[in-house]
C-alpha cells in the first residue's frame, strides 16, 4: 500500500505541473496576441488579403496615436489635425506597407521622423499640409513612393538635396510647387519644372553665404583701422602734451643762473 502511494501522489504533482504550464503558455499568448493586434480606440482595425489595417481618419487626432498595432500593415491617418511627426514615430511597426498623413496640419518633421519603418513601405502620402521645409537627413533610406504635394514649401538648397534623394510619386510630382523661394521670381513654379531649368539652390545659398562672410569681414577690417587710427592720434596727443610739459620745465643753465644771483645777494 506504501508503495502504491507513493507511486500515484507523484503522477498527481506532474500532471498539476503540467495543467499549470498549459496556462501560463495560454496566458502568455494571450498577452503577446493582445500587445501586437489591440486596435486603438480612436481607430477601426480589419483585415484585408491577410494584413492589417487600421483606419484613423476624421477622427479629430492632433497626434500619432503610440498604442497602434505592430502587426499594422496599411496606416491611415489622413483627414486629422496632426502638426507634428516626432522622432522614431513608426519605429515598431516592422510590417508597414502603406501610410498615410495626408490632410493634416503637419509643420513639422523630425530629422528621425521616419528612423525605424522597414523597407516593406511602399507608399508615404505627406500631401496637404503645412510643411515648408524637412531636415535633409529625414527620408534618408527611405524606398517608398512618396507624394509631397499641395504643401507650402520654400524653395531653397536643402528642399533641392532632400528631393534628390527621394522617389517621388509620378501622378503629383507637378503638385510640389514653391510657395516661397530664395528668390522670389520662382515662387508659384512647381519645383521640378525649376530644377529641371539648370537652375540650382544651393549656389544662391554659397553666394548668399559669401556676401555675408564679406560684409562680416569688412566690417572687423574697419573696426581695426578705426582703432588704429584712434590709437595713434591719441598717442600723438599723449607725446605733444608731454612734449608741452618737458618745455615748460626750466632748464639747468637757467637755473644756474638763477643760483648764482641768490648767492651774490648772499
């Protein structure tokens, strides 16, 4: 009977652990299934050809939700009032396809913006906002189709070295037109027509640079001459009054003289 005990509380013990291990792998799945397809609250998230999308449009968002789904395939942000793209915005979403920001308020986009989005993206729609210039370094790797339209832009050398770099989206290549410029006779041209002229930013940028390096150092050359020219005719006003002073001094023949007449009277 001893025996027998002992040899059925250890069966029992092993498949206690082994009910236990099965919750905790459920459990645990559970959690990792949770953390990659919960759904935003701001956003509908559905499935379409086995990838995941999530719609965010008009709903009114003034920033990137950071609670989206990492297994988000096609993001839509289009239709809010998003100003800002921060740095690193996009960084866990390893299977991103498509995204779209277009018809928000973005003014700004941080150099690492974009740091992060995988290769898989395809398209990135920045059409119909506020931006008027982006670091250069910004869609640096980027491989994406990317539409820039509709955007205030100024026209200068860095927006010229950021367009090199990118693929942009055939359809609205014209859409991208100079709101301003660093002069102002290409304000209200499309970009590329400008570009494509021979005409180049970046040399009005040098040429800018060089006249203020001029203007800088005639000015330091004139502030020099003005003290050298101070230096001097106070240095001679120093030596002509000095000068004065050693000739009002009385010179020793006459005082002598003068000590000779003392004595005779003595």
């Amino acid at each position: 009977m001893q025996d027998l005990t002992g040899l059925v509380m250890p069966e029992k013990s092993l498949m206690f652990s082994g009910i236990s291990l099965f919750w905790v792998i459920l459990f645990g799945t559970f959690l990792a299934d949770t953390s990659v397809t919960a759904c935003p609250t701001s956003c509908q998230c559905t499935e379409k050809n086995g990838l995941t999308v999530v719609q965010c449009m008009s709903r009114n968002l003034e920033k990137i939700p950071s609670d989206l789904p990492r297994d988000t395939a096609i993001l839509r942000l289009a239709a809010n009032h998003i100003t800002h793209i921060p740095n690193h915005a996009f960084k866990e979403l390893h299977h991103l396809q498509e995204l779209d920001l277009s018809s928000n308020d973005i003014e700004t986009v941080d150099v690492g913006a974009f740091q992060g989005v995988p290769d898989s993206l395809l398209v990135l729609d920045l059409s119909n906002n506020r931006i008027q210039s982006v670091p250069k370094e910004a869609f640096v790797r980027l491989r994406a189709k990317i539409s820039l339209s509709n955007n205030p832009w100024h026209c200068e050398c860095t927006l010229q070295e950021v367009l090199r770099e990118l693929r942009l989206d055939p359809e609205t290549v014209n859409e991208v037109v100079c709101h301003t410029a660093v002069q102002d006779e290409y304000a209200g041209k499309p970009v590329i027509q400008v570009l494509d002229s021979g005409i180049n930013f970046c040399n009005f940028h040098h040429k800018t640079t060089d006249v203020a390096m001029f203007v800088t150092m005639f000015g330091w050359f004139t502030m020099v001459i003005a003290y050298v020219i101070y230096y001097v005719r106070h240095n001679q006003e120093d030596a002509r009054r000095h000068l004065e002073y050693l000739k009002s001094l009385p010179s020793n023949s006459q005082i002598s003289k003068d000590f000779d007449t003392i004595s005779t009277v003595l």
